[in-house]
C-alpha cells in the first residue's frame, strides 16, 4: 500500500481500496514508510517476543504478589 502511494496513487483512494481509515494510513506511513519489506518483519517480530515477555513478567508478578500475600497470612 505505501509502495502505491509513493508510485502516486492518491491516499483517499487507497485506503478505500485496501479498507483503512486515513490515520491509519498516516500512521502506517510514519512508522514503515523508509523500511524495507525485511526491515517491517523483522519489528514485527521483535513487537511480537516484546508482547510475550511483558505477558511473562505479568504473569510472575502475579505469583509473585500471590507468594507474599500467601506467606503474610501464616
């Protein structure tokens, strides 16, 4: 989609094309515009293992809030 719009197709007419809304697209441009195919995979990845280490943290300061409020009640 960034490609069309860098060859000259016009915003409003990709976006109904592709189904998004313009902020979106805006937003899409700011963030991939000057990367390239393996560069916009390789964040995707690194947002990805992001995502599941924050879970993993979430969930051992969980057990862990569990642990302490467990060895408070004895």
């Amino acid at each position: 989609m960034l490609r069309e719009a860098e060859a000259g197709a016009k915003t409003r007419e990709l976006c109904r094309k592709y189904g998004l809304s313009e902020p979106t697209f805006y937003n899409w441009k700011a963030k991939y515009a000057r990367m390239t195919v393996s560069d916009a995979r390789w964040l995707k990845e690194l947002e990805a293992d992001n995502s599941k280490l924050k879970k993993l943290l979430a969930e051992t300061e969980l057990d862990k809030s569990a642990l302490k409020d467990l060895l408070g009640r004895k």
